[in-house]
C-alpha cells in the first residue's frame, strides 16, 4: 500500500511535461471554475472564454486568474512548439546532409564509369586463358615442332632426332569366365543338400 506523501507526489508530478508529445497531450487543470480538461490548446481556449466571462461580470480578479492560467499553458504550448520545429530542423539539416553525400559518391561513381568508358586498358577484362599465341592457326592435333615453328637448326648444329613412337593399338577384351555348372555328390545330391 502507498503512503499518502507518494499519492501526492504522484499527483503532482501529473501536469508536468515528460517528453513525448505535449501538443496533442490531454492535461487536467485544476483552475478556479474546477477541472478543465484537454489538449494545451483546448485549455487556452477554455481559459480565455472564462477569463472574457469573468470581464463581462465585472469580476478583474478572476479574469486575471483565467488569463494567468491560459498564459501558463500558452508557454507551455509554445515551447512545445519550439521543440518540435528545433527537432524538425535538425531532422531536414540531416537529409540535406545525406543527400549531399549521395549526390557526391553518385557523381563519383559516374566519373569513374565515364573514365572506364574511355580508357579500354581499365575495363575489367574476362577471365579468358589463351592456351595458343597463333589463334588464327586451325587445330590440326599435331604437335609442334621446333622445325614448324621456324627454328630450323643451323648448318653447324645438330638437331636431336626424334623417333615418333608407333600408334598403340586398343587391346581387346577377354571375355567373361562362364559360370561353373553346379557339381552334384555321389548320391546325385547338390553339395549343400550333402551336408
């Protein structure tokens, strides 16, 4: 059970902005007239209506307490207010900030593909493996030669010779073992039925 000095101090702490949203906060003010009840704005309004009341009644005093009250919550609203517009602010400050780099690294990167573009030597080449310096010779499966190439040996020099070696011939398969017939016992009985 709570003690009746932290019900109070709750109850004051109630009126009292905690951050959040205070313009579309719903407040409940004790005034002269009793509880009003709504938004800041709603209690400025209400306030001021009672305060015009209090005037035509010829009543300063309370028309002074209502405008005091109204102006309490006016400042309230208004430095709200201020909050709001300061965040907002910030908020487009950081987009603008944002944009401004994605403009920067978009130009960046079309300067660089536009360089890419006009210089071959820096577009990525394919991952191709030339096997033959003279790709225009057609394949003829044979091997080449010192000789082919254009290198013949000199007067003075000795080329090795080379013995080509005989094709091979495919050997030829043996053919498969037939199975063995089943052998059968003295008594005509297969070796299993035997036992």
């Amino acid at each position: 059970m709570r003690s009746s000095k932290s019900r109070s101090r709750a109850k004051n702490n109630r009126n009292r902005p905690s951050g959040g949203n205070v313009v579309n906060r719903v407040f409940d003010s004790s005034g002269p007239e009793g509880k009003v009840r709504g938004t800041p704005q709603q209690i400025i309004d209400k306030y001021n209506q009672l305060a015009r009341d209090a005037q035509l009644s010829n009543d300063r005093v309370a028309a002074e307490n209502f405008q005091q009250h109204a102006e309490h919550y006016l400042r309230l609203l208004s430095e709200a207010q201020k909050e709001m517009e300061a965040r907002r602010e910030e908020q487009e400050r950081q987009n603008r900030e944002r944009q401004a780099e994605r403009d920067r690294e978009r130009a960046e990167r079309q300067e660089r593909e536009a360089a890419r573009q006009s210089d071959p030597a820096e577009t990525p080449q394919p991952d191709v493996m030339d096997f033959g310096s003279e790709a225009a010779a057609p394949e003829s499966g044979l091997v080449e030669t010192p000789e082919s190439q254009g290198n013949a040996p000199t007067e003075g020099s000795e080329a090795p010779e080379r013995k080509e070696k005989p094709a091979r011939k495919p050997r030829a398969r043996k053919p498969k073992p037939a199975p063995k017939p089943e052998t059968t016992g003295d008594n005509g009985d297969t070796p299993e039925a035997a036992e």
